[in-house]
C-alpha cells in the first residue's frame, strides 16, 4: 500500500508560501486609507447608534425642508469637520431682543409717567422699534437669505491654513411629473495668511427629491441624507465643482 504521505504532498499547503513562492497580497479593500482620502474620510456618515429618529409630516415639504437643514447642521458640525458660525443667528437675536426692550421700556415709561408729558418719549419708542424690527426683517431677506450653514476650520499644511463653506438650501416646488425637492447651494474658500493668500475656492449646486430621504412614514434616512451631502460638499474641498 502507497504511503498516505504521497497523497498529502499532492496538495499545496500554507507552510508552501514559507518557500520561494511569496504571498499572496491582501484584498485591495483592506488596505490601509492614504492621505489623500481624509476629506472622504471626514465626511463618512455617523454610526447609526449615534443618532435618534427623524421623523416628520412628509405632507409637509416645510417640515421635510427644516428635517433636512437640522440633519445638515448636525453633520457638519462635527468637532472633526466645521466649526459652525452663528453670525446670522446672533444679528437676528440682537435686533430682537433690543425692540423687545424698546417695547417694554417704552409701555413702562408711558405707564409711570402722565399721558400729555410721556407722549415725545412713547413716539420715539413706537418709531425705534418699528425700524428695528424693520431692520430684523430686511436684514433675513436680503442678507442671510436662504444661507442654513456657515462653518469655518482650520488645519495645519506647512502653514495655517483656514477652509470656510457657506451652505443655502431651498424647496424646489413639485410638478405633475416630479415631487418636490431639497436644493444645496454650496460656497468654499480655502486661504492663508490670514485670508491674503487665495488657495482655493468653489461652487456647486445639487437637487434631490424629499422622497430619497423620507419613507411613506415621514422617518427620515439620515444616513442616505449624510451620504449625499458629504459627496457634495467633498467635490468642492477637492475643486471638482464647477
């Protein structure tokens, strides 16, 4: 009878790969990202245990339309991506503060003080907060507009160099053949030197319908929704918009 090791040695083995024949190499898949994927890498969607459900009144492109500018907030936001300026906000909440206090200071004054004597005063305070809130109002429309994000980082490449991205979003209206829709206008500018040296800057604009981000429940599918503002917002870091 043949000895069993012959048939043994007709096979090949992994002690095989210790001899002249080198290893095979690792999957392409596995292997290890390069430097040139961090903007991907930064803009990865969150782990799903990290967040909460989203769910809104998919009758409701508002409600959808808000939805989205929150989840679009939070993503960017990240420590590791955008610090988040709240200029616009805090303009906003000045000017209405401020004709708050008018008003009240105002209806106090013309409550302590007699009615013929207090009316200049009363006259001022009317027309001051009237060109306040006037203020407040043209200063959403024509300055901050449609603009739902203002972020602004910094990061270090042989020198200081600070990336700032402004984010407009808007409803599309639907038609008799498409639903309405989520609009991004994006703004990006890369610079040193404190803003004197132009490194890099673009521009770019994408649509998608409500109904590839809510189901027929109105939850919303912020992984899909991150997904798809991280490649937009990484073609313009990479200057592959227009």
């Amino acid at each position: 009878m043949a000895p069993r090791t012959r048939k043994a040695a007709a096979s090949p083995s992994p002690a095989a790969h210790n001899g002249d024949t080198p290893p095979a190499p690792p999957p392409e898949d596995d292997a290890p990202p390069t430097p040139s994927t961090g903007v991907d890498a930064l803009l990865a969607p969150v782990a799903t245990l990290e967040r909460e459900e989203v769910k809104v009144n998919n009758a409701s492109p508002t409600d959808m339309k808000h939805a989205c500018d929150d989840a679009l907030k939070r993503f960017l936001s990240r420590p590791d991506l955008f610090k988040q300026i709240h200029t616009h906000t805090d303009v906003r909440l000045a000017l209405g503060w401020l004709s708050v206090l008018i008003a009240g200071g105002t209806g106090l004054y013309g409550w302590r003080v007699p009615f013929e004597q207090s009316k200049p005063g009363v006259w001022a305070g009317v027309l001051l907060y009237v060109f306040l809130t006037l203020a407040q109002t043209l200063y959403s429309y024509f300055i901050e507009g449609d603009i739902v994000f203002v972020g602004k980082r910094k990061t270090f490449d042989k020198r200081i160099v600070t990336e700032r991205i402004t984010i407009t979003s808007r409803t599309t209206p639907s038609s008799p053949h498409a639903p309405p829709g989520y609009a991004l206008g994006l703004s990006y500018l890369r610079s040193a030197s404190g803003g004197k040296s132009l490194l890099g800057k673009g521009r770019a604009s994408e649509e998608r319908p409500y109904t590839d981000f809510f189901d027929e429940h109105g939850v919303m599918d912020q992984d899909r929704f991150e997904r798809w503002v991280g490649a937009v917002v990484g073609r313009v870091m990479d200057g592959k918009a227009e």
